[in-house]
C-alpha cells in the first residue's frame, strides 16, 4: 500500500508560501501547487464582487487524489486554501503587514483587497483556522531569513505544533494610517 502524508503550506495571499514550497520541492519533498491545479482543471468559478476565485473544497480533494495517486512519502500542498484539505500537518506562513501590503500592490492587487488581505495577516485567519483543525501547526515568519533546515524537519518528521508570539501591531497601524 501507498503511503502519502499530505502537509498543507498556507497563509494569506503574497506571504510567500509558493517561495517556500519551491525550497521544500527542491530539497526532494513532492510539491503540489493547488492553484495551478484548479486552474489546469477548471474547478475555480470567479466570484467577481470579491476578484477571487470560488473553490469547492471537496472537489478540489477529489483533484488531488487523482493528482497524488501513485504518490509516496510527504507531499508538501501549497495554497490557501491547503489547511481545508485532509492535512496531517499545516506550516502556516507569515509575513509583516507592510511587506505584505507592498507584495500585494506589486501584483496589482486592488486598494480592497490589500486590506482584506492585509487585515486577515493581522488577525491571523489562516492561522486560526489551521488550528482548529487539532492537528500540529508550525507558524513560520518569512519576512526576513527563515531556518529553513528547521521547516524541512518539522516537515518530515512529523513537528509538533510551533507558534511564533509575532507582533505585528506596529506595521499594522501604520499600514491602516495611509487608509484613514
């Protein structure tokens, strides 16, 4: 039998979690980048009121099987939406507010959704949700060098859950200043 253990890598959009997988893939770990796969696959409706796509969670599952079948080993699944996924573990990328906002800017995001995004990065949304999954979490701050020899462990040696205390109340307030 085929053994797969699947580890979701996400955060908020522009955090780095594509930059991280890319390390993960070329250290030997199986990569899935899931947003390239509802797109090849046509399972993203576009929810035009919020300029994002809308992705059936089960049938994104259902893709992914069919992507991983034959698989073994660790498959590190990038994107956002990887914690909804069933996931053994979740490496929940972080990144400073006003680094996010000025990635985000960069992509053309629109005034809207840099804050919605931003303000989520704050909150830490991703990183609440992962938790309520009660499975291990490794909350890894990106927005200056990470030990990435650290990630890859925690990765495949089945990590016990690992928060950061990140205080992002500084940039954030200054962020939303150039809102008010």
């Amino acid at each position: 039998m085929v053994s797969v253990r699947l580890v979701a890598v996400s955060g908020s959009p522009g955090v780095g979690k594509s930059a991280l997988c890319r390390l993960l893939g070329e250290s030997g770990f199986n990569d899935v980048d899931l947003t390239a796969l509802v797109k090849k696959e046509g399972l993203g409706v576009r929810d035009r009121k919020r300029d994002a796509l809308a992705v059936d969670v089960d049938v994104l599952e259902g893709a992914l099987k069919e992507k991983i079948r034959g698989s073994s080993g660790v498959v590190v699944l990038d994107g956002l939406l990887s914690h909804h996924l069933p996931v053994e573990r979740v490496v929940v990328v972080r990144c400073d507010a006003l680094v996010l906002a000025g990635r985000l800017k960069a992509r053309k995001y629109s005034s809207e959704k840099i804050r919605e995004n931003v303000e989520a990065e704050f909150l830490g949304v991703i990183l609440e949700e992962a938790l309520g999954k009660k499975v291990p979490v490794l909350e890894v701050d990106v927005t200056k060098e990470i030990d990435f020899k650290r990630v890859a462990g925690w990765v495949k040696n089945k990590g016990e859950t690992n928060l950061l205390s990140l205080d992002m109340s500084e940039s954030f307030s200054v962020f939303l200043g150039g809102f008010i």
